[in-house]
C-alpha cells in the first residue's frame, strides 16, 4: 500500500541541527565463528593533521554562561495525529564475518601487570582493534550492556565480549555501514541500528533499520525509512527505545515503529508546526520539538510522548531563542538547552506533568559528552551525569587554572548547588554511577599520570579513592579521555569510541577496550 504523502514543510533552514552525518551502515543473521574470507583491505593515506584534529576534538572540553530557564509554560496537549504505516523493506543477506582474536591477548595484560606498583590495581584483559574500516576514523557505538556481556558496533560489526575477560561471545557483520544507534538497550535486550542505504558510500541516506537482539546475537527485523516529503534527507537520526517503541527523529520529521516487530505506529505530526526532531527513551519518551525554522530566533518545546500512538501528553516551552542539545536525566526529567546568539545556557527541570519544578543555579558548567552538536551524532543522552530522585551530580568547571574541576550536586526541588565534591589538581572528574547510596566518581589519568576511581559517601565532599589504576598504563588510559566507562561487578571498563590510525596497520593495533578489577 501507498503511505499518503504529509502535507509538505517549508524549506529547512541548516542552523545548529544541520549538517550531515559523518558516520558510515544493513542488515545481518547471527555470527558463529565464519569461515567466510575477510574483505580486502583498502589503503588509507589518512593525513597527520586530520588525526590531530581528531585527538584535539576527543581532549576537548566545554564550558559556558548560564541563564535559569526561568519561563514556566508547562501546558498539556497538542494535535499529534500518527501516520498511517509504510511497507516493510526487504530483508538482507545475512553475510557472516571475520570473528577475529576470540580471546585478549594475555601478553599485553601480562606485560602492564609485571609492571604495576604495589596497590595498583590489576588489569583483567585488553581488547585491541581487530576490524578494518575504510573510513578515516572508525566510530564506535554503545556500549550496551546485557547480563554480563558488553556489546560495541563499529563500521558494519556489531560485537559482544565477556565482561569477565574480553572473550568475543559473538560478531555479526552487516551489509552496509552503521550510521546511528539507540542510547539504551530494551529491557528483553534489543537495539536498533540505522544503516547507510549503500556500502561504501562517501555520502548517502541512511534509511535502513535493523533490530539486534543482543542476548541471542541474532538480527531481528529490518525496515526502510519511507521518505515522508522531499526535505526528509534521512542522513542524521535520533534513535531511541521507550517501553516497545523504537522512534526515528530527524530534521521537520519524526517515526515510532514498534519494537518487536519494526511495523510503524506513528509519524509525522499532522496540521501542527511543531515537529519533533530528537528524542530521548527510557522510562519514559521525551522529545525535543522544534515550532519555527528561524536560526536566529528559534522556539522550541519538550513533550512526553505516548510510545504506542506518538501523541504528546504535554508540553515545556522553551525561552525564544534556546534550543534543546541534552537530556540528562529522564526520571527526574533534567534538559539542558542553549542560546547560541547570546552565548548562555540553561537546564531546567521538569515535573511529571510538565510543569516546571526548578532551574539549575550554576557557575558555568562542564560536562563530558555535551559537545553542542550531539543531537547529530543520533544522541541526546550522552553527557556523563548521574541522577537520583533528589539530586543530580554534574562535573562543572570553575576551579583556579590547573586545580582540575570539581563535581556539583544540585538539589532537585530548588535548583541549588548543596555539594561540591573535591577533584584532583590537573585532573577531570566525573560521575560514574551510585551505588548503595554513595557516588562513583571517574577520574582521568593525565599522560603518566593514572587515572582511578573513587566513593563519595552521602553527604560527603571529599571522595575516598578505591581503585587506584597502573601508572605504567596511564599513557594507554589517556586515551580513553571522554570514552565511555562501566563500573560492572567490581570491573571498571574503559571502552574507546573512535578508533584512529595514520595507516591500517597502526588502525589495527588501537587499544578498544580496557578492563581493570582488584
């Protein structure tokens, strides 16, 4: 059947949510350890200054003015309407790939362990790069975590190890490069991925979806993205995974499609302009709509959406001017947004109707993951901020040049700041996760200098170190600055989201993953 066109949008404008994807994906079956031939491998006369314009980007980081989002224009209600549904795309080959090194190396391991001090902590194993790519730099996606098995995709793989030592559980290759992927994994253990439409491709539309099960290891459905009118690019989508919906946001367009089986519960917005563009899952859908295609002045608004008919249940306005970038926390609701022609920022919080409950009160802030253009890397959910019901922790700039920074607990009912949680000279420090009431803080390791991981107990503000990693890996771990960390069983696990080498042989030895335990 013929989806019925949507009345079609203005032109869009190409402000701060505009420019392409750069990442490079289609759909596969299960991996067993193949017998199939390795793709051949494709020369890469990458340039030294692309690599350390590469390497700047990762040591980066962000600071900036705040301004408390003090408008409260919480409203329930709008007039979403879902589409009717496309037909499903036809199913790819599944092409079993190379698995690679089932197992770390134990040399590497054994090497920093014959080195490290007395009360350093152990490494457990070391997972180098063992896929080629074509690209100039290979992005990682994930990690996601199921049980004891942490799984990465990259280029056209999608890879699971034992968090226990590294071991490769299973490999799946796709046909075509990845482009984007869900922040969370559901809670039967499913993914969803968007695929490039073509292999190869310098640049292309990325309309493929393809559903993972992570616990089998096996492809679930896959599914076109129809083109909904003729300013639906479908280069860049946000993808996330609410209760069973899986939604598709990108610029003036947005799709749900039901998770266990990829059929489309809902579309475009009809007779509204406001659209979603980005959304972020979780315990519940939120999504960040944008109501003008103004630049200059742009007005946007946060709903909560219904996963199953795509309809709003309310709605946050926004000051003119700012627009969405993060969404910290989803339960509390906590979104930072930014007014990039004025140069300040804000994050207010939200009640479960809508309503506004307060505005974070701050210095200027910093947090790691929070680069202005992460809605376009198919994320809204990447800052590295833990929250609970009453506080949310936030690694913030302002200490003294070369006094490292510090992280603020902010009271959630006022907006205040009622901790600041010490950080080490030179040194950045963020929080990982709580455990049984007290914060996990992530320290980074400076060159030599190791990094390590540390608790603050409630009410406290100077963390207690309890894992002090190898100074012999420090160099090793630096490069994981503002990679992903997981605290999984007493294992802290470091895992590198892009991989970078001047040649194919120097891509191939890139440390990916990094495990270390007591």
């Amino acid at each position: 059947m013929t989806t019925p066109q949507q009345p079609e949008p203005p032109a869009p404008t190409y402000g701060p949510y505009g420019r392409l994807n750069p990442y490079g994906g289609g759909g596969s079956g299960p991996v067993v350890p193949p017998q199939a031939t390795p793709p051949p491998v494709r020369g890469k006369r990458r340039a030294a200054a692309v690599i350390a314009a590469a390497v700047a980007a990762l040591l980066a980081v962000g600071g900036g003015t705040w301004y408390a989002l003090d408008r409260d224009e919480g409203s329930r209600g709008t007039d979403a309407k879902p589409s009717t549904s496309p037909t499903v795309s036809g199913t790819a080959t599944p092409t079993a790939g190379p698995l690679g090194p089932p197992a770390p190396d134990a040399a590497d391991k054994d090497r920093y362990n014959a080195a490290r001090a007395p009360g350093e902590a152990s490494v457990l194993w070391v997972r180098k790069n063992d896929i080629d790519v074509t690209t100039l730099t290979g992005d990682v996606f994930g990690p996601w975590l199921v049980g004891d098995t942490l799984v990465t995709a990259m280029y056209r793989t999608v890879t699971a190890h034992s968090v226990v030592d590294g071991t490769v559980k299973w490999r799946m290759m796709l046909d075509t490069e990845i482009c984007s992927a869900s922040h969370d994994v559901s809670a039967d253990g499913k993914i969803v991925l968007a695929r490039k439409d073509r292999l190869h491709a310098d640049v292309d539309e990325c309309r493929n979806l393809q559903a993972i099960d992570l616990r089998a290891g096996r492809s679930g459905w896959q599914r076109k993205i129809v083109k909904e009118g003729n300013f639906d690019f479908g280069t860049d989508y946000s993808l996330a995974i609410s209760g069973g919906t899986v939604t598709a946001g990108r610029d003036l367009y947005s799709t749900g499609y039901r998770l266990s089986d990829g059929k489309q519960l809902f579309g475009r917005w009809e007779k509204s302009e406001c659209q979603p563009y980005a959304y972020a899952g979780g315990p519940k859908l939120i999504a960040a709509v944008s109501c003008t295609n103004d630049v200059k002045k742009p007005q946007e608004e946060i709903h909560e959406v219904d996963p199953v008919t795509g309809k709003s249940r309310w709605k946050y306005r926004l000051p003119v001017g700012y627009r969405v970038d993060h969404v910290l926390s989803v339960r509390p609701l906590v979104v930072s947004a930014n007014n990039r022609a004025q140069g300040t920022h804000g994050m207010v919080v939200l009640n479960e109707d809508g309503t506004k409950r307060t505005s974070l009160k701050g210095p200027g802030f910093y947090a790691e993951g929070c680069s202005d253009d992460t809605v376009h890397q198919g994320n809204l959910q990447r800052c590295q901020v833990v929250a609970d019901d009453t506080t949310v922790y936030i690694a913030i700039d302002g200490a003294p040049k070369g006094e490292g920074n510090e992280i603020a607990a902010f009271d959630l009912r006022t907006g205040d700041i009622v901790r600041r949680i010490e950080g080490l000279p030179g040194r950045r420090s963020w929080p990982l996760r709580m455990e049984g009431g007290s914060l996990i803080v992530r320290r980074a390791a400076v060159l030599d200098e190791p990094g390590s991981l540390a608790t603050v107990a409630p009410g406290a503000t100077k963390p207690v170190e309890t894992l002090r990693l190898p100074r012999v890996t420090g160099r090793l771990e630096s490069r994981f600055h503002d990679s992903p960390a997981l605290y999984v069983d007493g294992r802290y696990i470091l895992v590198q989201q892009l991989v970078v080498g001047a040649n194919d042989d120097e891509e191939m030895k890139r440390e990916t993953l990094l495990a270390f335990g007591k």
